[in-house]
C-alpha cells in the first residue's frame, strides 16, 4: 500500500524487510513488527533507534492494516515510494558498451507476477528490467514476492517499449518470448552469448504487443511442437525457465571413445 501523504509504501514480509535492512536501512522511515519477529530485528532497531527513526511492536490486525493484507509474516518496513528513471539514450549505450542483459516486460499486468520475475532475475543475476512507465509495478505485493529481489534489481521505465527497443535496433539483440516462436529457448544461451541483449516478455493473457513483437531480432519458446493440454506457462514461470537457458551454452567436451552417439 502506497501513502500519498507521506509518500511512502509499505513493504512486508520477513525476506523482503531483511534485504532492505543488509542493503540501505536508511531507506525505512518507519518499522512495525510483531511479538514473535521483536527479536529478530534488535540490530536494525538499534541502527533506526541512532537515526531516531521510529519503531514499534503491534499486533498483527495493525500490521495488516499497513500493509493491507494478512500476509505480512510478522513485519512492515514503511520506505520512500520508490523513483523509477526512465530510460532513455545514454542507457541504452551503456548497456551495449557493457555487454549487460536487460530484461523487457511488455504489458505484464499482474504485480505479483511482476514480484516474481524480479525474484527470479535477482537469483539468475539480472540487473536490469524494463517496464512500462504508466504500469503501477512497484507495489507492496510485489516488494513480498520478490522475498528481497527488489534490492539486487534496478527497475527502469520507458514511455514505448516498442519506441524503446527501436531505438536499441544495432546496439542491442531484440528477443522476444512467445508461444508462437520457432526457436527452442534451449538456445538462448548460444544466441546471447558476448553479447548484449534484451529478453522481452508479454502480457499473461495475450502475449507481446504487435508493435514490440516487429521489433524484435528473433522469437523463441519455451517448448516449440504441439502442445497437449496447456498452451503456455504463465509469464513468471516462464521468465525463471527463460533466464535460466540465458545462463546454458552448448558444451562439447571431450568424450570418451566409446560413447554412444545418441546418448
């Protein structure tokens, strides 16, 4: 939950508060947790307590109003609503100077879907996600299903995703993700390799845009073939499979002389 007034949101859960706590404490402008997780936060409190920051323990009806939901596992950090910079030129450069792989969402909708692809491009090592800058993304859900991933995460925003990857076209390979596309993921790891890249992932229910996906470079799938019962997988499973395959390249190694061929 967002104060308008105060301009800040509230992030819960144990993960999430404890990753704040190890990467910027100063950020927390209030803290609220219950009996149970009073002594696990006894370090912060005392570093909060120098800053005179407020703290307190509440009962867990008090925490759920903050945070607005039943989930808050014992504890609420209150931050400065983050700001989230738009990407323009000079990132773009940048990220093709450096080689970096930069994460695209084009029209995801659902936050916690969002909170869980940034938990799996924090744990495979992804700086960088690109979103809508009109999409509301950094909510409290979110910060908790990302279990801590928000803070190993620069989350950036542009105007047009389309403009954007357009505008990339020659500095940055283009890869979008879909149902639709020929090329096994199996081989992102060969397509990405020494290079930069973006990996461009589409709404839940409708996939890329037309407009993003004639941007990009090439289309891959998770599973290319007929499908039996399901067609897809939903977008936050796909982008932990996705970005694991980015991590895979194609090993030939030496082989014993009489290995099978088929093995």
């Amino acid at each position: 939950m967002k104060n308008k007034l105060t301009g800040e949101l509230a992030v819960c859960g144990m993960n999430a508060v404890k990753a704040i706590e190890r990467t910027g404490a100063e950020r927390i402008s209030r803290l609220y947790f219950n009996t149970e997780r009073a002594p696990l936060f006894g370090g912060l409190c005392r570093a909060l307590a120098a800053n005179r920051t407020p703290y307190n323990c509440i009962p867990n009806e008090e925490l759920a109003k903050l945070c607005g939901t039943l989930h808050h596992q014992g504890v609420v950090a209150m931050i400065r609503t983050p700001i989230v910079p738009v990407v323009d030129s000079d990132y773009i450069n940048e990220w093709s100077d450096r080689g970096e792989k930069v994460l695209v969402l084009d029209n995801v909708g659902n936050a916690n879907n969002f909170g869980a692809i940034v938990r799996s491009a924090a744990f495979f090592g992804w700086k960088y996600i690109v979103i809508e800058a009109d999409r509301p993304y950094i909510t409290t859900s979110a910060y908790r299903v990302a279990e801590g991933g928000m803070e190993y995460v620069d989350v950036v925003a542009a105007a047009s995703i389309a403009g954007m990857l357009q505008s990339a076209q020659g500095k940055m390979f283009r890869i979008g993700a879909s149902s639709r596309g020929k090329i096994p993921a199996s081989r992102l790891g060969d397509l990405t390799k020494d290079r930069p890249a973006f990996l461009i992932l589409g709404n839940e229910e409708s996939g890329l845009t037309v407009e993003v996906e004639k941007q990009c470079d090439t289309i891959v799938t998770v599973f290319p073939g007929n499908r039996t019962r399901i067609e897809s997988l939903n977008v936050a499973q796909a982008a932990a499979v996705l970005l694991n395959e980015c991590r895979r390249e194609k090993y030939v190694g030496p082989r014993h002389p009489h290995a099978r061929s088929d093995l």
